[in-house]
C-alpha cells in the first residue's frame, strides 16, 4: 500500500471528513494506475501525500503565499503586511530562488516551516527580538511567503514558486496595472486554479499611479478578466503598498480568513475536488457494472468447440461403443472389433496427464481449432470486452480490452492439459457388461461342449440313442440352444451398449466443458473481472473525494 494512501487512512480513523476524502482520493489513484494518464495519477497520489502530511502539522497555522511578476510589487506589498523590510524590492530584490517567511506566533511553526523548505536564513518572527512594534494580534497564526517572481528568467524561480503554490492555505495575487491582463498568469496561474477560488485574493497594486478617474474602471477590468478565468468568488483589492493605500483592507481580508480556520482546509479539499473531478471526466462516471454470465457460456462455447469438445466427445461415445461391444458381444466374431483404432488411443486421451508424460507424448492429438473456429474466440472475446466496457471512460474500456486478451497466448496450452487430465469415464466397462461377459463365456464353453458331444456322440454310434428336447438330440440342441443364446444376447447388450456410451458422452461433455470453463475464467474472465473491481474501487474513491 502507498504511503499516500497509509496516510489519507490514518486520517480517516481520526474521524476527518477531509480525511476521508483524501482516502477516496489515494484509493482512486491507487485503482487508476496504469490505466488512467499516469502524470494525473502521480499528481492525485502526491496531493494526498502533501494534503495529508499539512492535515498532520499546525492546525494553527495558514500559510499565506504573496505571489507576483517582476515589478508588481509583490515584496512591498509583502513588507507592508510584515511592517518590516524582510524583502529586497526593485532592483535591489536578490536573484535567490528561496521564499522570505514571516511569522506571527512561532510555536508549533517550525515543523511547518521545515515542511515548506523555508530555510533558517529566509525566516523572521512576529515575536522575535527584530520586531519591537506593538500591534494587533490580528494576523497571529499567519504563515506569510514572499514568493520568487514567477515571470523570471531562472528556471529555480519557476520551480520554487510552482512548489510553493501547490503546499500555501491560500495565495495572494499581485498584479500590476500596466501587466494585470498578462497571459502568462492568467493561463498558467489563475485560470487553473479556477477551483480554488475560495482560497485567493487578488491584489491590483501601484493604483496611485493610476490617474484617479481611471481607477475604477481598471478594478472593473481586473474583476472582468478573473470572471472569464472562472473566479467569480475571488475578491479584488486595490492597493499601494508605497504608500500604505488598501493594506488595512487587505490585512482584514487575510485575518478574516485565517480567523475561520477554514483556509487550510478548503485548499486541501480544492485540490482534492479539482483531481478528482479531472479524474472522472477522463474515466467517465458510469455505475460499476458486472460481466454477463450470457457472454460468459457464449465464449466458453467458442473456446469448447475450438479445442475439439465435440471431437473428444464423439470419440468417447464410439470408443465406449467398441469397448462395451467387444466385451459384450458374441465372442466368436467381437474379436474382429479389435482390428478397428480406438477413436481416444488416437487422441492420446486414453492416457492420462501422466501417461502421456511417462510416454513423453507431452499433448493430446486432438486436431487444432481451423481458422473459423479461432476466428469465432477472438470475436467472443472481443465481444466480452466490448459489452462489459460499454458506457466506461475511454481508458478503462482499453483496460477491460488488454486485460480479456492478456493471457490469451498461454489458451492453447493450458486447454490442451485441461482435456488431456479430464477423466472421460471410458477405461471402466459397465458392472453388467462384466456380467454379460461372464454368460457369454459360458454359452461359449456350453456351445463347444455340446459340439464335442455331438461329435462324440456321432462317431460312438450316432446321435439316435441320445436324449432328446423338443426332437433334437440333447448334444446339438446344447450346442444350437448356447450359439442362438449367445447372438440374441449380443443383439439385445447393442441397446445397452448405445446408452451407456450416450451417457458417458454426455458426461464427458459436462467434464470437457467444466475444464473448459475453468480455464477461460483464469485466462479471460479474472482479468477482467479485476478491471471491474478496480473501476468499483476508482469510482467509490472519487465518489468520496467529491462528496
């Protein structure tokens, strides 16, 4: 199990309702893999590790990130909130891609800071011996970062603001009035973040070099510009940091927030609502479904016909035919019945498993599937993956499409070794054909005695002294009575015999099938099944995720 799902659990015992979004998250993802677009995947379970390891640090912190381009004035607007100058601005702003923190209230901060990857060097306290000003504890509780420039040329600054934004409770936008329509925040920031519009302010700076009768207009413009990007809940602040314009209103804005103690919680479940949503719309949001035992029994048909079910078949009914014949028939002519082949010894299926292995005959002689046949698996399999994939998103379809066929190369062989290990009851003659046997070898050893006596009888002096039945001497009418017995018992056993070997068809039929089945549910139906069980699992995930 992935630590993003260990940890999204752990929450969960602790009864968090976000917890248990973040579980539904780490279970979506952990179903989704290899199946779902893996970089989305690998950004869900990273959201719920990072959501889950800020769920397990200061509750009593938000991280605030003061986020702007080169000349925004996004470190003055940083400085003014602190009341220090922590921040280099303007061309005396240093070319670091670290963040600058600001704490009010240090305990229990520096986990936190650790977390963030704040260093020592980068961080200030409100409480610290630096700040002698007595001011309100508005603010208390407030993690505040002075992000790098996210338009600057250094690539460490693009990575260092895109990692920052991705772990802040909430974000401060700092535009500037000649750059606020810039596409370059617009398109890779703001509108991207359209879901977390709970979570962020946007901050026009520098109005006081707006002529005054322009002012409104441009705030109208900013709120105009944010509504397209799908932010209609975020608020716009006007400010001038230079000169102390709006901070108070800004200040209020960020107080009320972190006063709630809502914004660290609605970042996480912002995250957790978008990649849950970006999941379901690549996956679709179709009900778990169940594979059709129909579409079942119709591939296994196709599979049973393909391995030569029916050929098997037939040749235990003819085998079972010659073999109760010959023991049942009449013996003088059944012996001729051994001259024919035995349809199974022809198979190799008179073996066994293990005699064909003591033979070294490793498979059955069964004729291979023709080309139709073949063609008719494929299409049943196809069929399977289609039906049951109906109505799924896109990549689960192809799962349930790779997972039918992932196997399939090892069909020929395992069917053939579940045949040849299929016991097809036609090595055991009927009890009475045994009995049958016995009578006839009596009315045999009947017959030749009454010949003998017959011949003995004539030679000595004729068969007149002898006794009679019915006016025939007693020796000939012996000799007659066991050779007309022993036809009529033949005669009559024929009947027997066709049951018998239509029932052991039938039966044989039932076994082939069940091996059969056996094997198509491991090779084709378990993979399957799988995909289904872990798309039940995909979908209950996101279902939590976005409850």
């Amino acid at each position: 199990m992935s630590s993003s799902l260990e940890g999204a659990q752990h929450l969960q015992t602790l009864g968090s309702d976000i917890g248990d979004r973040l579980g539904g998250l780490a279970e979506a993802a952990e179903a989704a893999q290899g199946r779902l677009d893996d970089e989305m995947v690998g950004e869900a379970r990273a959201i719920a590790e990072r959501a889950g390891s800020r769920m397990r640090l200061s509750s009593e912190h938000t991280v605030v990130g003061i986020a702007g381009a080169t000349g925004s004035g996004k470190s003055s607007t940083f400085n003014a909130l602190t009341g220090l100058e922590l921040s280099a601005v303007g061309v005396r702003r240093p070319t670091t891609s670290w963040a600058t923190a600001c704490v009010w209230g240090s305990t229990g901060a520096r986990e936190l800071l650790e977390w963030l990857g704040i260093p020592d060097r980068h961080q200030t306290t409100r409480d610290s011996m630096l700040d002698t000003r007595r001011e309100s504890n508005e603010l208390d509780g407030v993690v505040l970062l002075d992000l790098p420039d996210h338009d600057s040329t250094e690539l460490s600054h693009h990575l260092e603001v895109d990692r920052l934004v991705a772990l802040a409770d909430m974000l401060v936008w700092v535009l500037d009035p000649q750059k606020y329509a810039d596409a370059a925040i617009h398109d890779r920031y703001l509108e991207p973040l359209k879901t977390h519009d709970e979570v962020m302010v946007v901050v026009l700076n520098h109005i006081d070099k707006v002529p005054e009768e322009r002012r409104q207009s441009m705030i109208d413009d900013v709120r105009r510009l944010l509504d397209n990007d799908g932010l209609q809940k975020v608020p716009v602040i006007a400010v001038s940091a230079r000169l102390g314009w709006g901070i108070p209103e800004l200040r209020g804005e960020i107080a009320r927030r972190v006063a709630d103690k809502k914004a660290t919680k609605g970042r996480i479940e912002a995250d957790v609502r978008t990649l849950a949503g970006r999941m379901r719309d690549a996956s679709g949001d179709a009900a778990p479904k169940k594979l059709d035992q129909g579409r079942i029994d119709a591939l296994d048909d196709a599979i049973a016909e393909a391995a030569g079910v029916p050929t098997v078949v037939d040749a235990v009914e003819r085998a079972t035919r010659m073999r109760a014949g010959r023991a049942t028939g009449w013996p003088l002519v059944s012996w001729l019945s051994a001259l024919k082949p035995d349809p199974l010894k022809r198979l190799h299926l008179d073996l066994g498993a293990e005699g064909r292995v003591l033979t070294g005959q490793a498979r059955t002689s069964v004729p291979e599937a023709t080309s139709v046949q073949r063609a008719r698996v494929d299409s049943e399999v196809r069929a399977l993956a289609d039906e049951t994939g109906s109505g799924l998103g896109a990549p689960w379809q192809e799962s349930i499409r790779a997972a039918s066929v992932s196997r399939i190369g090892d069909l020929n062989d395992r069917i053939d070794a579940a045949l040849g290990g299929v016991d097809l009851g036609a090595a055991r003659l009927p009890v009475w054909a045994g009995v049958v046997r016995v009578l006839q070898w009596l009315l045999i050893l009947a017959a030749v005695g009454g010949a003998v006596w017959t011949v003995a009888a004539a030679v000595s002096g004729g068969l007149d002294d002898t006794s009679k039945v019915a006016g025939v001497a007693l020796p000939l009418a012996i000799l007659i009575a066991a050779v007309v017995l022993g036809i009529v018992l033949a005669l009559v056993c024929r009947a027997l015999v066709a049951g018998t070997a239509k029932t052991r068809a039938a039966a044989a039929d039932e076994r082939l099938r069940t091996a059969v089945a056996e094997v198509s549910e491991e090779l084709v139906v378990r993979p399957v099944q799988a995909e289904l069980a872990a798309y039940a699992r995909f979908r209950d995930g996101v279902t939590r995720a976005l409850k």
